[in-house]
C-alpha cells in the first residue's frame, strides 16, 4: 500500500470515531423518568417553576444555583447547576438542562435558556391587526 492510501484510510477512521462521539453527545432529549432509568448524561427540557424557591447567594457560593423546573411530562425536579444563575433567567420561556440524575436531584452541566423574542408584541400586534 502506498503512504498516501494508508494516512487516506487513518483518516477515515478518525473521522468515523469523532462522528460517533459527537452523535452521543447530540442525544434524544428525555424527561427526568427517563434521566434516572438510563443513569448517564441527557438533555431534559423543561420550564421553570416560578412557584417554587431558587436558591442563589453569590456572596455566599456564586458557583451554586439550584431551582425546580417541570419536564415535558409535567414531572417536577430539583435542578442542581454549579455555575453562577444565568443573566434573566426568571424570564426564560425554555430550559433546556444537560447532566444526570444523582439522587432525587438533577445535576447539570449545561444550561441552555430560550428567552422570549423582544419582537413577540410586535408579533402580536401585526397578527390582531391581518
């Protein structure tokens, strides 16, 4: 085989393993159920439960932020992020948190927040108006 067959063939092989990594790591979203039967890192959707407490102290652990969120089942979870609370995200319509089950609690790793369009009233507003 000729040099150039052989780094053609290595980098295909390469190329194969980094899409199989990236394709677990680009996993199904799942629900809090789902989270503690599979015991590994998901993506769990959900919306904020603005009727319980978050818990943030940035003076206390500004690495500490806790909240409760409902998944898509309308199941409710204690969400544990070791990162300081995301900027307005009390007003946030979607969250979308990364990580696993430890306990009753999720722990995340990531966080991802859908915050309302600034155009939504404008939205609104030419939509009553057609």
């Amino acid at each position: 085989m000729k040099k150039i067959h052989i780094i053609a063939v290595a980098m295909i092989v390469i190329a194969a393993l980094l899409f199989m990594n990236v394709s677990d790591e680009m996993g199904q979203y799942a629900t809090f159920n789902d989270a503690t039967e599979l015991e590994k890192a998901v993506k769990v959707v959900g919306q904020l439960s603005k009727d319980k407490k978050m818990t943030y102290d940035p003076l206390k652990d500004p690495n500490y932020f806790s909240f409760f969120m409902k998944d898509a089942d309308g199941q409710e979870r204690k969400v544990i992020y070791y990162e300081a609370k995301p900027q307005d995200f009390e007003m946030s319509e979607q969250i979308v948190v990364t990580g696993m089950m430890q306990g009753e609690d999720f722990v995340a790793s990531d966080m991802l927040l859908k915050c309302p369009s600034k155009y939504k009233d404008e939205e609104i507003l030419l939509q009553s108006k057609g």
